[in-house]
C-alpha cells in the first residue's frame, strides 16, 4: 500500500539580501512582520545573535526551556534526556558549523531563541522558545524565524527548511509543500494490527 502526502519543505533562498522578503514572503504577512517589529522596537534595540560558545548556547537552551515550559507542560524540553540531548547537538555541532542557536534580543532581553542544524546548505529549524510573558502580541517567534531567514541568506545557505509539521505559520513563509510516500508491505496496516 502506498499513501501520498503533502509536508511542507523549505524556503528558498536567494541573493540579494535586500528585499528578501518582498520575493519570499506573501505580500500581507510581509506587512504584517515590519508591523510588529516596528511595535517590538519601541521596546528597544532588536538584535539576533548567533551563540558562539557553549557557555552561551547552554544559557540560550535554559531560557528556551523556560519559554517553553510556560506554554506547554509537557514540552519535549522538559523531558532532561530531551534537553541535554539537544543541547549535546547544538554544543558540538558549533563549531563545525553543524549547529546554529539564535538568540532575538530586545533591549538585551533574550525574546526568541532557535535551533537547528545546517547540512550541505540547508538550515533545518528544529527547537523555538519565545518570551510570551513580556512580548506578548509582538509575534517574537515569527520575527526571530525571519531574522534567522535573513541571517541564511547573509550565510549563504541555499534552503531554510521548517521541517515537519504543517503548521499555519510555515504556509505564511512561503513553503511548498512536497509528496511524501508511506510504502507499507504485507496485509492490510489495520489487518496486521488486529490480532
């Protein structure tokens, strides 16, 4: 048996850097990004920072493990094994240029934090935590994805890949989506899980 679905891919980037998101982004939420960060910038500077030592990603981790906690209590973060495992990933893989963890300040407050791997120039967003407490309603997760789309292009990666999932806010980054087959041998999947 063979079943077809859709899963979003990537988001292809190009060069030049200015004007990236008129070319990748819908028109409305193009909008709808410079909107909130004009409001977030009322509140302070907005930087993003790539961490650059492991002091840094481990403290970058603990907050996305906060953020997250805040919002879901059964988080994947929770879970130490989950935590250290992601956190061994991002550690190691630094220096090679395997991993990447995101940092979106305002005013030198930690208000999003990413994660994700990078391999043969495809940077495959895994791990998101943003301040919802303090940012309310400025969308930070939203904005730290773009800063961290804008910072692939600058780095030159060729695809910033939001990977599973088919969450609303992917189809607003301009993904497309990509057959994906599910090939089963044998009998029926619901025959051979009767017994």
């Amino acid at each position: 048996t063979t079943r077809r679905v859709a899963t979003p891919e990537g988001i292809e980037l190009t060069l030049p850097l200015e004007g990236w998101q008129e070319r990748l982004l819908k028109p409305e939420f193009a909008r709808y990004l410079r909107s909130k960060r004009k409001r977030l910038a009322a509140k302070g500077p907005i930087t993003l920072e790539a961490a650059s030592s492991p002091a840094q990603i481990r403290t970058a981790f603990q907050c996305m493990r906060d953020f997250r906690r805040h919002r879901w209590a059964d988080d994947i973060l929770a879970d130490q094994n989950h935590f250290e495992f992601y956190l061994d990933v991002a550690v190691a893989g630094h220096d090679s240029g395997f991993a990447r963890t995101y940092v979106l300040s305002v005013g030198g407050k930690a208000a999003a934090l990413l994660f994700g791997v990078c391999h043969k120039g495809r940077f495959c967003f895994l791990l998101l935590g943003f301040d919802n407490r303090n940012f309310r309603n400025h969308s930070t997760g939203l904005l730290g994805l773009e800063s961290a789309i804008e910072d692939s292009i600058r780095r030159g990666d060729a695809v910033f890949d939001l990977t599973i999932g088919d969450e609303a806010y992917k189809q607003d980054f301009a993904t497309r989506s990509v057959p994906m087959s599910v090939v089963w041998f044998g009998g029926k999947p619901l025959t051979a899980l009767a017994p």
